[in-house]
C-alpha cells in the first residue's frame, strides 16, 4: 500500500493516461486499517513520514529510511516505536530470552527489528550514538549461551503460586471481575482486609531545607504528630486532587478502580466514616500554622502525598484479598519458570574478550559434566560465580557491581551483596555442628526467586514483594516441609509501615486456606543494614526479631540459628 499526500492530482494523471488500469471506491473500508487482519493481505508500507506515529502492529519487520537526515532524529525515533511491538509468547508484549527459544528455528531472527537505509545521514549517527552509549555493533560482539544444570532433589518440593486465569488481566483476574470504588470496602471484602494506614514523616525533609527558620525545634526523637484542619482542608483545589489522584491510578494500570471527585472531598473532610485515622503526620507544629495563601497550597502538597499513598494500599488491600483465595499448593519442576535455564553472554571481540569467552567456556564444561567440585573452584575477575549444592540449579553467576568487564549477561543471578553474604554465610553454617544440631535429619534446598510476576513469587499485600530466596526443610520420613520466603536487602530508610516488614504475619494467615497440613509458611527479611544505622525504626533489635527482621552484623551462626528455630517452631 502507498499512501499519496495528493490524491486527486494522482487520480487526474490517471484519467489522462488511458494505458493504466484504475479503480476508484470511496465507499470501501480503509486498507490501512486491514494491517492487523489475520487474512491480511498487506506487506508493504511507503507512505513518507505518513507513518511515524498514531497506529500499531505486531508485524513490522523491515524498516527502510530514504533520504532522512540527522535533523529528523524525533521522528524516526518515532518511526522505531512502530516497529519494536511484538506479541510476544503468552501475550508477554516482550521478545524472548535465549532460555526460552526452542532451538533451530532462528526465533530470534523472527523478533528482530531490521533497519536500513538509503542517503539517510541519520543511520550512521544513530549508529555511532550506539556506540558511544557503549551498546557494540552485532558484528563486533561474540554470543555465547550457558545453560546451567539442575539440581533437584528426588522430593518433589512444595511452593505456592496463583491458580490460572487469576492473574491481573486474566479472565478472573481482580482487574477483570472487581470495580471497586474509590475508598469504599464491598461487602466481599468487609471484615476480611485490614485497611491500611499511611504515615508520612517530613520532619528529615525539613531538616534539610529549613535549618535556618524560626519555630519550633522539636528533637527529632520527640516527633510531634499533626492533623490537618478541616478548615485548611476545605480550601484545597480538590479538582488538582482528583485529577492528580486519576493520573496516578492510569500509571499504575488500576484501570477497574472507580474515582469520583465528591467521594475524594468526602474521605478528606472526614465525611466518609474514615475521620482523619487513616494517616499519621509528623511534622513541626509550626509547618500546620496559616500565615499566607501559600501555607494553604503546602498543606495541599501534603495531602496528595497521603492520597497518593493510601489510594496505592488501599487498592493492594483489595487485589491482594481476593488473590488470597486463589493460591494454591503446587510442585516445583524442573521447567519452574523460576529455574535459569541460560545465561546469555554478548562478549566484546578483544583480547579481554576473547579471554573471558575461553573461562566460561571450561566452567560451562564442568557444569555440563556435573562435577560440582571443580566448579566452585573457577573464578574470573569481576564476576561472581557460586555453585552451591542445595541450590536447585547451578551456577549461580553475576558481574560485580561497577565492574568494567567486556561483556554483558542476562539474567543475573544476584541483585545486591546482600545475596551473595546470604547464601556464603549459609553454606558454611550447614558445615557447623552448630548447624547440622539445628537442622537434624531434615533435608535443605534453597532456590533464587525470580523477581517477576509471570516467573517469581511474589505478594500484592507486601507492595508486590518478591522475597529473594525460597528455603526449604524437608522431613523426609514424615513428607512434612516448611517453606520460608527470605529476602536480604538493606533496610536503613524503611520505616515499620512499609508492606515489606508485614509479609511475615501474611503468609502465616494465607497458610491455614492452603489446607496443606504438611506445609509450613515463614518469612524473613534479613537486613545488612546494622541496627544502629536504621533511620526510621527506634524499635530494639529484640522487638525486630519479633517482626522476623534478622541482622547480618550478628554474624551468620547468629542469626541463621535464630532463622532456622523460627522457621521450625
């Protein structure tokens, strides 16, 4: 198909040439719109720029350029936007890893975008702004794929994941069956979910900006707790509210929440049966006080921002109730999505390249051979590489973080240091009498979780929360396991009302609907950050261990024998 910008001036040249076959139908259904058909019979555009923007399709394959020069870069950014949609297998909108392509099909060649042009200026530019970003031409670039060997034990382990046809955009997914209303409990859900409170500390913020005002000089220890006053509050622009409030719910894709602005106004001005419980304000008494019209728009600043964060518990809340229902007991397997299956290399084609490309190489020998021994004798500098034995699979391999390397590789196993102290400290306290009084006959296995919602486990309750290792016990005489979500990280800017620090209470409520008698829930986080150095928590170490919130700097025998009494009792 060709489009014309002149139409009729085309039409008269046909009319005056009697040689040439035409048709004319101003009636018929537009051919552009026929692209996307299943009998589609369009496999060629040109159109000039007609096609940079306003249209869709997962079929662009090809894209040539004629005579676009370097002052043309927005539109054929543009222009790039048609064409890198895709499908993508299970409607995933991505285009697959190496791990997921069946072999010789040449599947990545299907989902590659291809580009050429002709006296386009704008093709080399955009080919050395590539290089400048550090992004080297395919023909510069080794690729090598290293499939990891599993590791599953004989016992088939026990995991949770969501029954199908309940996720978000499934057929009874909660985006697809509840239209909830902004604020408002169904009576499906009343009394079955804990509303959720917001608290927002400005005191840090304040001291930072304010230092040199007037006014009440609060210890920060000795925080004073505010409301705003209705009568402030009754003089906010709530149409910015509303409108602040819908854009927020359309980045977050809540497409089946319902706003209504007289609702908004209801909820803030404690008309709703909420009052003003639902947040907790600390703030300099001071800040509350009205001496211009610009304290009334600060007020209103504050108030968005405890909108903005209830209406995103207050949705959790709900999506995570009716998950609730829906999770089911189910067995890993060696095709888990879960289990990396490859690591993708893309190796610069230099002498420190090539270099890397030979160790990974003999290391993908080993592992191929299952000799786990050697294994965890290869090193390289600036990767990680750890092959533990009660891992499913192995090895589990990273890049340091700011490691200048000539590669690049996908997925990595670790996200953080964190991770990596987790599993070394593990490893070796299952070597400890210690370790091994502890755990008795039981048998262990540890897995890296994945941190997506079609591979990993994850919990809407916790701010979609995707703990980073799976543990587990196994009982093999009895068949009885316990299963415990634990996830490393830093802790230092997290206060106790983050989602996170409450998965340890929601797991343990979601494990009585499972009706698994021989399956046991927990949760963990084990925070590298030292107690002392926690900014938002004045809770002792104690009161923290209570919650399961664990500390690296009580060394690994520590706080892996407290992990493990609590996991079992």
């Amino acid at each position: 198909m060709i489009d014309i910008g002149d139409s009729p001036s085309l039409y008269k040249m046909c009319e005056e040439d009697t040689t040439f076959d035409y048709q004319r139908d101003d009636f018929a259904r537009s051919l552009f719109h026929t692209l996307n058909d299943k009998d589609s019979k369009l496999h060629i555009l040109i159109g000039s720029r007609k096609f940079t923007e306003g249209w869709s399709s997962w079929r662009v394959s090809t894209m040539g350029l004629l005579n676009m020069g370097r002052g043309e870069g927005s539109q054929i950014i543009q222009l790039f936007g048609r064409g890198v949609r895709l499908k993508g297998r299970d409607y995933s909108l991505k285009r697959s890893t190496p791990g997921q392509r069946p072999k010789g099909i040449h599947l990545d060649k299907l989902e590659t975008l291809n580009i050429f042009g002709v006296r386009a200026d704008y093709m080399a530019t955009f080919k050395q702004y590539l290089e400048d970003e550090g992004i080297a031409p395919s023909d510069e670039i080794l690729e090598l794929n290293f499939e990891t060997r599993p590791n599953l034990p004989a016992t088939k382990l026990k995991t949770l994941k969501l029954k199908d046809g309940y996720k978000d955009n499934q057929k009874h997914g909660f985006k697809r069956v509840h239209f909830p209303e902004l604020y408002q409990v169904s009576a499906e859900f009343e009394g079955k979910i804990k509303l959720p409170h917001v608290k927002l500390d400005l005191y840090p913020k304040l001291e930072s900006i304010n230092t040199n005002r007037k006014g009440d000089n609060t210890p920060v220890n000795v925080r004073f707790e505010g409301k705003l006053d209705y009568k402030v509050i009754s003089a906010f622009d709530f149409e910015r509210l509303y409108l602040a409030v819908q854009d927020y719910k359309l980045q977050r894709g809540w497409s089946n929440l319902r706003l209504d602005k007289q609702r908004l106004m209801d909820f803030c001005l404690g008309n709703s049966g909420f009052s003003n419980k639902w947040y907790t304000l600390l703030i300099p008494k001071s800040e509350l006080d009205i001496k211009q019209f610009s304290d009334v728009k600060k007020q209103e600043d504050i108030m968005l921002r405890l909108l903005l964060d209830y209406t995103e518990r207050f949705y959790n809340a709900l999506k995570n109730a009716y998950k609730g229902q829906f999770y089911q007991v189910t067995q890993v397997q060696e095709d888990d999505p879960g289990m990396i299956k490859m690591y993708h290399f893309e190796i610069e084609e230099s002498d420190d390249g090539l270099d890397y490309a030979q160790r990974l190489e003999q290391l993908q020998d080993i592992v191929a051979q299952g000799d786990i021994g050697k294994a965890k004798e290869w090193n390289a500098p600036g990767m990680v590489a750890v092959t533990f034995d009660k891992h499913l699979y192995y090895p589990l391999l990273s890049i340091e973080k700011n490691a200048d390397l000539p590669l690049k590789m996908r997925p990595m196993a670790f996200d953080a240091p964190s991770e990596i102290t987790f599993i070394q400290d593990l490893e070796a306290f299952i070597e400890t009498p210690k370790g091994q009084d502890i755990i008795g006959d039981k048998s262990l296995y540890l897995l890296r979780n994945a941190d997506t919602k079609s591979k990993g486990l994850g919990f809407a309750t916790a701010g979609n929360f995707y703990p980073d290792f799976l543990l587990w016990l196994v009982d093999d005489k009895t068949g009885k396991q316990w299963l415990s979500l634990i996830d490393p990280k830093g802790i230092r800017n997290l206060n106790l009302d983050d989602a996170k620090f409450g998965l340890y209470s929601e797991i343990k409520a979601l494990e009585p609907k499972l009706a698994d008698k021989d399956l046991s829930l927990s949760a963990f986080i084990v925070s590298e950050t030292l107690h002392s150095d926690l900014i938002n928590v004045s809770e002792p170490k104690d009161k923290l261990e209570e919650r399961n919130v664990l500390f690296m700097e009580d060394t690994g025998p520590v706080y892996l024998e407290k992990l493990f009494r609590k996991m079992v009792a």
